[in-house]
C-alpha cells in the first residue's frame, strides 16, 4: 500500500462531549489525517469529522478489512467518520445467500426486465459523464462536475472496482453503477441514473443486481455504505433482508427491517 498525497495539517480537537466509543482502529498502521469539521450530511445542525489517508494501491483483502473497521472510500481516499460525540454512522452489509427481495423489490425488477445489464472494469466515457451531470444537477440539485472532477471521485480507485452499466432496448444508457470487488464483499460505491427514468426506482434494481452478481460470484457480503439511525434518506437500506450492521463495539449484529425506519427511497 503507497500513500501518493501530500497531507494537509490535523485539525486542532474540537472541544465537545467524547464519544463513550473510541475510533475502530486501523486493521494495520497507517498514517491518518484529521480533517477539518464541516456540516454533517446526515443529522441537521450537526458537525461531522473524519480521518482517512491516501492511497494510490491497496489489496482488496486489506480494503474489506479496513470496510470492517468503518472505512470507506472517495476516490483514492480512504476515510472514517470520527464525530465528536457521535458513533451515528455504521457500516451496513447484506449476507448475500439468505438475502430474499421483498414484494415490492420483486415488482421493481420485473419493471426493469427490459434492461440489458454488462459488468466490466470501469471505464468513464462522455457518454457517461453527461449521465452524471444531469443526475446530480437535476436529481440532487448540485452543481455540474467535470469529466476530470468525476474520474477522480468514482474512475480514480485504489482497489478492484467494477462497473455495470444499464441500457434500455435502444441502447440508451440508463443508468450506472460502481462497486469494489474482492473475495469477502462486493461494496457498492456509487449509483448514478437517468432522473427521467426515476418511475423505474433505479436504485433498487440496482441494488439488486449487485446482490445477484455478488451471489454468482460467491462473495458472501454485499456492503452498501453507512447506515444512519435517525436519517430518512439512509432508510432504504435497510430493506434488504437480512442485514447486518457493525456496532460501535466492533460487532457486526443483526440490523432492523424497514418497517421500523419507514418507507425506502433511491439511494
């Protein structure tokens, strides 16, 4: 594993009520930056801090064990959450063998059976990053990136990654989806669609796919990111069944159903 980025200075401590958990530790020792704070995406009017390093390679065995130490990934940043006061955001993952759709999972991918499906090594293509912007600006409202922004968030990756690509009848370019691979986990990192095709409820077939790739495979976990307790956007997740979600502790244990979290929406 080579860092291949200079790192800015650690944040000074933030004074505030210490978390009764510590940090997950790193599975080996590795230099961490402390970034600044900044206003959490999940909770309103909280603040949220992360640690993390730069990788520009990492084995995939040794990025699934940092996933079950919190980590995720942005590019060929490796990050955790590290909140003052806070253990809000756990990993969540899906055991791929006794995972069984549900009725309204069930009707989405009969809607999207028309949908040819490839998987292959990433590959950004114009035809994609115009995909992209008109998802972020028109689904989430965002500001448009650069081809060259999105190859370094999603195309820029330090592990396995492979990418599946969703086109209609037509060829017309669907949707897309981006996940890291190894023996242990198929982790889903991001999916981005066609906003005028959201009556599909993309992200659920999605989703889907990858269980059923992860299961042809014989990976036996299916990870899809932090879990939020109190946050009605992560709520979706939980309605893959059954799931499991990392404690504070260290555990992995059993997660909740989406009854007790509401209805889903696309991720």
């Amino acid at each position: 594993m080579r860092s291949d980025a200079s790192i800015p200075t650690p944040a000074s401590p933030v004074p505030g009520t210490a978390c009764p958990y510590p940090a997950w530790a790193t599975p080996v020792k590795v230099p961490l930056t402390v970034f600044p704070e900044h206003p959490c995406s999940y909770l309103p009017g909280r603040v949220a801090t992360s640690r993390g390093f730069w990788a520009h390679e990492i084995p995939a065995g040794l990025y699934h064990r940092f996933m079950d130490a919190g980590f995720r990934r942005s590019g060929k940043l490796i990050y955790q959450p590290v909140c003052q006061g806070c253990r809000a955001c756990l990993p969540i993952r899906v055991p791929v063998k006794t995972f069984s759709p549900d009725k309204s999972q069930r009707r989405c991918a009969r809607k999207n059976a028309d949908l040819c499906v490839t998987v292959g090594p990433p590959s950004l293509t114009e035809e994609k990053a115009e995909l992209y912007r008109r998802y972020i600006t028109q689904w989430h409202g965002g500001e448009p990136q650069t081809s060259e922004e999105l190859a370094a968030f999603l195309y820029g990756s330090p592990v396995d990654t492979v990418e599946f690509v969703y086109r209609d009848a037509r060829q017309k370019l669907t949707a897309v989806g981006i996940c890291d691979i190894c023996p242990e986990s198929l982790s889903s990192v991001y999916f981005y669609f066609d906003p005028s095709e959201a009556n599909r409820s993309p992200g659920t077939y999605g989703a889907l796919v990858e269980v059923a790739y992860a299961r042809s495979a014989g990976i036996p976990y299916y990870y899809l990111g932090y879990w939020v307790d109190q946050c009605q956007s992560m709520s979706y997740k939980c309605g893959y069944q059954p799931n499991e979600v990392l404690h504070p502790d260290g555990i992995w244990r059993p997660g909740r159903g989406a009854l007790d979290v509401g209805e889903g929406v696309e991720k």
